[in-house]
C-alpha cells in the first residue's frame, strides 16, 4: 500500500469497525431486523407475515430429508427467536436500545410498565446508566495543575542578575528556574437523581514572591436539567470569597443558545450584582456568531450601592474582587473538517482586545494553531488631592474628558498538539508579546485533566529566541511524527487487522457452511418460483454478488449490455481466482426474498443477516450486485451493504 494513499483515520474508522463487528459474532448476535428482513420501523404484522414467509422455507416439518431436518432446525431456530423478540413490545423495545444484553431485561421489566413509551424511557435510562458507568473515572472528574516558571535567568543574563537578587528576598528556583506560582483544581460530578446532579469544586493558587501569598476557594454545584434543551444551576461557596452564582442555558436549536449568569457576593450587599448575557447562533452552515455582555460589579443605580467597595479606586485595595462591565462580540467557523478559525473584539471599562486565532489538523493525531492578541487599555487616572484636587474639578470638560486608549501589548501564539493515544494530547504552545515577552507552554492533557508547565523564557521580545523556541520544536514534532510515529501506528493497525481476520476465520467457515445449508433448504422452492416467473415475463434474479465488490462491476447507469456482461464475467473470474474469498453468490437467497414480482430489503442494518447470506470479506465495505430481467429487460443495480434495495425499478434498466 501506498504511504501517501494511506488514509490513518480511515483505517482507524475501519479497525474500530472491525473490533465491533468481532465482538458481535463471537458473542453470537444477530440483527433480527435483518433476518426477517424487515424495517425498524415495521410493524407487529409485518413481523408475523415475514415469519410466515419465511416458515414456509425453513420449518423442519416441511423436509423429509434427516439432513435437510437438521440444517433447517438451526435456521429456523434463529427465524424464531426473532420473531418472539420482535412481536414482544417489551422486549423489542428492549433490544433497540441495549440489542442482546437487552433482551433478558425486557423480560423481566416489561410486565411492570404500562406502554412503550415507558419501556423506551426506561432502557434509554439503562444505556445511559450504562455508558456513564463505562466512562465514570474521567467523565465524572476533572482536574487542572498549572506550575508558572521563569525561565529567564538561563537565556537572559540581566533576568538572572534580576532573579539572583530576587532569590535573597525569599524567591526560590533551582538551576535558574524560579518558580512563579501554582494553580491546582479539581471537581466531581455526582448524579443525585435523573435530573439532577452535584459537583463539589476546590481551587488553590500559591504565588513565589517578596510578599509570599496564596488563596484557596472550594465550591459546591448543583445543576438541575429541565428537559432537552435547558439546564440551571446553583453554585454556593464554601471558603472566601463569597460569591454565590446562579446560571441557566437554555438552546432552542441546533447551535443556537442563551446564556445568562449572576454573581453575587453573599457577605456583603453594598456590591451590586454581577450579570453576563451571552447569545449565540449559527450564521451559516459553517459559522457562529455569539454576542456577551457583563454589566461588572462597579456600577451603581443612583444612590443604591455608590459607596461600593468595587468602586473604590483602583490604587485602594477592595473587599471584594473588582469585576469590570465587558462586551464581547465574535465569530467562530470552520473552512473544512481540517481548518477552523475564528475571532472576537472584547470592550470593557479599561481595556480593549482583538483576538483572532486559527487551526489547521494536519492529520488525526497532530493540529498546528495560530493567534493574534492586541491589547489596547485606558490608563486610570490618579486620585489628586489638596489643591491639585480643587484645580481638575474647575478644569473645563475638555481636559476632564476620558484619556486615548493605549496600546498595551501585541502578542502572537502557535500551539502545536499531538496525540500520544487515542486519550492522551502532549502540547507545546510558544506565546510572543512585544510587553510579555516569550513564554513556553509545554502541557499534558489525559480525558478532563491536564498539566500545565508554561516557562518564561524572557521578558521582553527576543526573535531570534522566538524563533528558537517555535520552528525548532515544530520541526522536531512534524519529523516525529511522520518519520517515526505515523509508520509505528500504521504497522500496529495493520497488525492488529491481521490478527482479527486469524481469528475470524473459523467463525467465517462456520457462516459460509450455514448460508449453504440455506441455498440448500430454499433451493427447490426458488427453483420452482423461477420458472413461474420466467412463464409470466415477471421478476427474475440473473445473478446477485455480496461482498467487496473492486472490479468494476457495471453500475445502475451503465447503457451498453455488452460491457456490462463483460466487467461482470472478468469480476466473477477474479472473485474466483484470489486466494481468499472476496464475495458470495446470492442468486438463489435473494430470489426466495421476492414476493410478487417484487423484491425490497431494508436498509437498517447489514445484509450479512439475510438467509443465505454471510460476511466474506472480514473488516472490508461490502455491496450487493444485482443482476435481473423483468418483462424480459435486462436490469442491475449496485447498493451499499447498510442501503435499501427496492426492485424493480424503471431507472435499473440497461437495455
């Protein structure tokens, strides 16, 4: 195979597809949809009447053979069990939602419910029990560590002059690297009913510093959901600061939502409450636009919370945290599966931001993105006093008018991303600013948690260093990958697609053997309703191939019968000529399906189910060819393996 034409997420898809499918047949499971050959979506006497069809082939009273007996006693054990599981309505309600695991539970759970709907309410709770029990250990917990370092005393000789002194004064580092401070989180998710769940929330920041400080905050979360579409939740501290928080979402449709909070601080109600309303909705089938405004916690109505501790001057320490009125408009999209990009402007009281940002996936396993910050802010004015006071309070409106919005900073960041397994992302992330200068993220993220080790290289911008720090480690990550990892995985999937299909092959013979048995079985009777309708101009099957079906066969539009006869005969001579099975003949099976001059297979499942049918080619696409005359035209047609089939049909003709 080809290196370039190799498609890893495609055979991912197609080895994940392939572990499904082996886990069914070793446990035995059908599609009883399938073996009926009926829709989902059929009813109770549509599953009595394919029953019946189907009995008057495989029921052992209409054999005399002992053989034959006993080939039809295992197919018509089969054709049995789906119609008991299908006309039960506890029990098929039971397996569309669970399939076999299902079946025991419906019937023991069915008789104390009243309707269906209860039943499909009832196993739609069991799955999700299910899969919430399955993923418990990382969906219902989540935690963050951030260890911030300045790394700059290595790179920097001035910065470590700087951290030498700073580390007489009680700055600790090791090597060169000072560590900043520490950022630790972590939260649990509990359900307490169906509708209702809890998280308790604890968060820890320890700063290195001259005036060492640290806070801590532990939080308790309930969450209530109203239905499909909208939630609320009540979140109450349990350590300072105080602020109690009521949110609710509610999204009407796809990709719309509304999205309202308030904060307030419960210990103290001379600060207003904190409000943020944000909206979002699709602008085209690619797009998002959402809008978010916040109303802070400085403001006052008249005299109601104008001596506010948030509205003291910024200079003075508060009592609680300051929170600035904000507005926030952006956009979010993606080109194609592989790009995303998206941007947002950001204006509150004192500052400004633009941000815009972009990712490109290059692969499954490795995604590069790019940003752009601009910082602008309104420097606050310094409280005057005495005589300089008295002086700006009889200045003309002119010089007490706000002051020009400054330029803050200007930052760039590239973040690379790759995946070490199919739960565990390593990251490097490289942020330049012209006033933050150069700062390394490298971080480690495994389902919800995520460590975090963002190293400052250098206070001021450096793009020599920049470079260092960005195209170096890119260059290193993309030769990784492609040189090493890429052609690792590639042998591990090839690998384990080999010893699948080793261990299928017993499970293959034992189907091949049974649809034998079952060509066998309807034989005679497919013999017998061939010729009645060759007599009567009516609905034959020529010919009919399931499996992976690669050479060519003449598709549904083709118009000249010569070719099509032509590719069929070279792609039956090859089918026969390869050393393993690439499809099956179903000439026979698919023509004891035709009822009335009429033959349609429903497209809810695999056709590998079908009497007489099986699964030639393990872990492959498979399709059904068929070739058939009616009112002596020729016709054919090309499905997919999970498609209807409806037959016959004016646009199949090729003559």
């Amino acid at each position: 195979m080809d290196s370039e034409a190799w498609n890893e997420e495609l055979e991912e898809q197609r080895l994940r597809s392939m572990r499904k499918e082996w886990e069914a047949a070793s446990a035995g499971e059908h599609d009883y949809y399938a073996v009926l050959n009926v829709s989902r979506r059929a009813t109770t006497e549509d599953i009595r009447e394919a029953y019946r069809r189907l009995s008057r082939l495989f029921h052992p009273d209409r054999h005399h053979d002992a053989e034959k007996q006993e080939w039809a006693r295992r197919q018509f054990h089969v054709i049995q069990r789906a119609h008991e599981i299908l006309t039960d309505p506890a029990v098929r309600a039971a397996y569309d939602q669970l399939g076999e695991q299902g079946i025991s539970m419906g019937k023991t759970v069915g008789y104390k419910l009243h309707s269906v709907k209860d039943l499909q309410d009832r196993f739609e709770r069991e799955a999700r029990m299910r899969r919430i029990e399955d993923v418990d250990e990382w969906v219902q917990s989540q935690s963050e560590i951030t260890l911030s370092v300045n790394g700059s005393g290595i790179v920097s000789p001035s910065a470590a002059q700087s951290l030498q002194r700073g580390a007489n004064k009680g700055a600790h580092g090791i090597g060169g690297l000072v560590m900043q401070q520490l950022f630790m989180s972590h939260s649990f998710t509990a359900s307490l009913s169906d509708t209702v769940s809890g998280t308790v929330e604890g968060r820890m920041l320890s700063r290195n510093s001259n005036a060492s400080a640290g806070n801590g905050a532990v939080k308790v979360m309930i969450k209530r959901t109203l239905g499909p579409q909208t939630w609320i939740s009540f979140t109450t501290p349990v350590l300072p600061p105080h602020v109690v928080a009521v949110e609710a979402l509610h999204c009407p449709s796809l990709g719309t939502f509304y999205q309202t909070k308030v904060e307030q601080h419960a210990l103290d109600t001379h600060t207003p409450p904190a409000i943020t309303v944000r909206a979002g909705r699709p602008l085209s089938p690619y797009s998002t636009v959402f809008i978010s405004a916040a109303t802070g916690n400085q403001y006052a109505l008249s005299s109601v919370w104008a001596a506010g501790p948030a509205r003291a001057p910024h200079r003075q320490p508060a009592r609680v945290p300051r929170k600035p009125s904000s507005v926030t408009i952006g956009i979010t999209g993606a080109r194609s599966t592989d790009e995303e990009l998206g941007a947002n402007i950001t204006a509150t009281s004192n500052q400004a931001y633009i941000q815009a940002w972009y990712k490109r996936k290059i692969d499954m396993y490795f995604s590069v993105t790019g940003g752009l910050l601009v910082v602008g802010h309104n420097p606050q004015p310094v409280p005057a006093s005495g005589n300089a006071a008295r002086r700006t309070s009889s200045a003309s409106p002119a010089s007490s008018s706000a002051a020009p919005l400054l330029l803050g900073d200007i930052s760039f960041n590239i973040d690379m991303v790759g995946e070490i397994d199919r739960h565990t992302k390593l990251g490097w992330k490289v942020d330049l600013g012209l006033a933050s200068g150069v700062t390394l993220t490298v971080y480690l993220r495994r389902f919800r948690n995520s460590v975090n080790l963002p190293i400052l290289l250098t206070p001021a911008l450096e793009l020599e260093l920049a470079i260092y720090a960005s195209a170096i480690p890119m260059a290193a990550a993309l030769a990784l990958h492609y040189f090493v990892l890429k052609p690792r995985r590639r042998r591990l999937i090839q690998r384990q697609m080999d010893m699948l299909k080793d261990e299928q092959r017993y499970q293959l013979s034992q189907q091949q053997r049974q649809a034998q048995e079952a060509v066998r079985l309807m034989a005679d009777s497919v013999g017998r309703a061939r010729k009645q309708a060759l007599a009567a101009n009516g609905l034959v099957i020529e010919s009919a191939l399931y499996g992976d079906l690669p050479f060519g066969i003449a598709a549904q539009d083709t118009n000249v019968l010569s070719a099509a006869m032509a590719k069929f005969g070279a792609s039956r001579t090859a089918l026969s000529s390869t050393d393993e099975p690439r499809a099956c003949d179903v000439t026979v099976p698919l023509h004891a399906l035709v009822v009335g001059d009429q033959l349609v297979i429903a497209g809810s499942g695999s056709k590998q189910f079908l009497p007489g049918f099986y699964d030639p080619t393990f872990g492959a696409p498979k399709s059904l060819f068929v070739r058939y005359c009616f009112r002596g035209k020729l016709h054919e047609v090309t499905v997919k393996d999970d498609q209807a089939l409806a037959i016959p049909m004016r646009e199949h003709c090729i003559e």
